[in-house]
C-alpha cells in the first residue's frame, strides 16, 4: 500500500501520461465491457448517459402519479404560488390510479412536459419489459423527463414537490 506522498507522486505521473495512454485504455475498458465500472469508480458514469433527440414542450402538462398524503389543491396551490397554471397538472395521487394509469398515454407526445412520481406500484400499465413503471418512464426514449419525489425513498411532500418544481422551472425543464 502506497503512502500519502507516493500516491500524490504516483497521480502526478498518471496525468503526465494520461493524453498517451487514454485512447488505448478505454478502447479496451469498451472491448471487455468494464468502461462503466471505470467511469463510475471516477464518479462520472453521467458520461455514458444518451442525449435523446426527443424534446418536450416546457409549457406542457404535467403529471404527478404516485401515493400522497398531500390532498391535490394543496399541490395546485403550490403551483399557482410558483406561476404554474393548475390546468397543467394531471394528478394521481392514490396507489390504485398509479397503478391503473396508461404511462403509454404520454410515449412520444412532446404535450406532456415532466412526470412527477411518489410512491407507486413496480407494476402497472405501460412498464413493459421494465422492472417498474418508473424504470420504463427513466430508461424508455420517448417520455418526458421523471422526476422522483421524496429525500429517503419516494414520498410526496409539500417542500419536496415545492423544491423539484422550482428546480425544473430554474433549469428551463419546464416553463
């Protein structure tokens, strides 16, 4: 096991030769099918991440599917607070209508702005070969941007649902 001082001595030699040996290292981290495991042992799996080429309207409707203790005008009312139009939303907020919900609805119609989910059945209408319904609306090319609610797993709050609008509304997500 290195020391302190050599593993600094030894990191500087690594970027002194990384624009050499970068090319060849991860055209064979690709060929054996370990370039994820690199990438995110270096905390920077995003990387690998496709851009999709399908674009939603920010100005489209929004759903929020999902268990909530939440009653849906006090979500509005949030919305309202932060210059949404309450017509926008679409919500869901009982664990049986996430479960019988069509995700399918919104596959490649750019009308449909951002999914808010909470607590939720793994299996539902639309989920296809996924694991979960959350897992076919994040990996799926075609749906509008996910976002989960919740800090420690997935809940419906109040503050959550506050703070992830005002994220999506700063990152221009959704206007």
């Amino acid at each position: 096991m290195l020391d302190v001082e050599e593993l600094l001595e030894l990191e500087d030699n690594i970027r002194q030769e990384l624009d050499d040996h970068l090319p060849g290292a991860l055209s064979m981290l690709n060929r054996t099918g370990e370039l994820e495991i690199f990438l995110k042992m270096l905390g920077m799996e995003y990387l690998l991440q496709k851009q999709s080429d399908y674009q939603v309207y920010p100005t489209g409707k929004i759903i929020v599917s999902g268990q909530s203790d939440v009653k849906a005008n006090v979500l509005l009312s949030i919305a309202k607070r932060l210059g949404l139009d309450k017509n926008r939303f679409e919500l869901y907020l009982d664990y049986e209508d996430a479960k019988t919900f069509n995700f399918k609805k919104m596959y490649y119609k750019p009308q449909y702005a951002l999914v808010m989910v909470g607590p939720m059945p793994h299996s539902g209408v639309g989920k296809g070969d996924s694991g979960s319904i959350i897992a076919a609306l994040e990996n799926d090319e075609g749906y509008p941007p996910v976002v989960r609610l919740g800090s420690n797993g997935l809940k419906i709050t109040k503050t959550d649902f506050k703070n992830k609008l005002d994220e999506m509304i700063l990152s221009k997500e959704i206007a």
